[in-house]
C-alpha cells in the first residue's frame, strides 16, 4: 500500500476537521484540488489514483499540473494559488509522518506561488482627495 491514500485520508479527516475545524467550503476547495491532482497525476503516470505514491507527487508533476490548469483549464492565477496551497498544506502535513519522502516533499514545498497583479482601488477620484 503507498502512503499517499492514508495520509490523504488522516489529512482531511484529522488535521483539516478535527485540528483546524476548517470550514466546509475549504475542505471541498481542498478536495477538489486534490481530486484534479489525483487525475492528472493518474493519466500522466499510467497507474490508477489508489496506486499512487507521494514520490509519484513530484515538483516536476505539480508543475505541469500548474501549467495544464492555467493553459488548458483556463484558471487565474488566483486559482492556480490556490490549488497550490492545498496541495502544499498535505505535503505540510506528510513531511511530519514520512521522512522518508522528505526529498520529493521538500521540492514541492519549495514552489512559490505564482505572482499576479493586484488591481488598484481607488474610492476617490483626485478632485474628492484634494477637496479633502
């Protein structure tokens, strides 16, 4: 059995519900990456999810995925963050309970989110800021 399925399970049932009481719009934010990775990563490596393991859960791997949402599924790069930072939080949680990983998981860990630009907003126009 690899341990990718155990910790994913523990991962959403103990420390995202019991320990972070995480609401029920992120576990399924959380799920839903997940459930995009374990696809991807399925039709990439050939082997069905449950055969999967966290070494099969590569950089290189959560990279393309990076790539295959935003020029495939169209997603921003807020949503490319955000799938990024579930599959980070695991990888969090899987370096405390397998060092044996601890290469590939360190390497997944070390992505940066990707930067965008945050749109300026302006309550007043100069003429009000000056009349002030």
């Amino acid at each position: 059995m690899s341990a990718l399925a155990p910790t994913l399970q523990a991962f959403f049932t103990d420390r995202l519900i019991r320990e972070r009481h995480a609401s029920p719009q992120t576990v399924a934010a959380y799920r839903d990456a997940w459930r995009l990775l374990l696809g991807f990563a399925a039709q990439r490596t050939g082997r069905p999810p449950s055969l999967l393991d966290i070494d099969d859960i590569d950089a290189t791997l959560v990279s393309a995925f990076l790539h295959h949402l935003e020029h495939e599924r169209h997603n921003s790069d807020r949503t490319c963050n955000a799938r990024l930072a579930a599959i980070r939080s695991l990888f969090r949680y899987a370096a405390l309970r397998h060092p044996e990983h601890a290469a590939t998981i360190a390497r997944v860990l070390a992505m940066p989110p990707k930067r965008f630009d945050k749109a300026l907003v302006t309550f007043l126009t100069e003429p009000e800021v000056e009349a002030l």
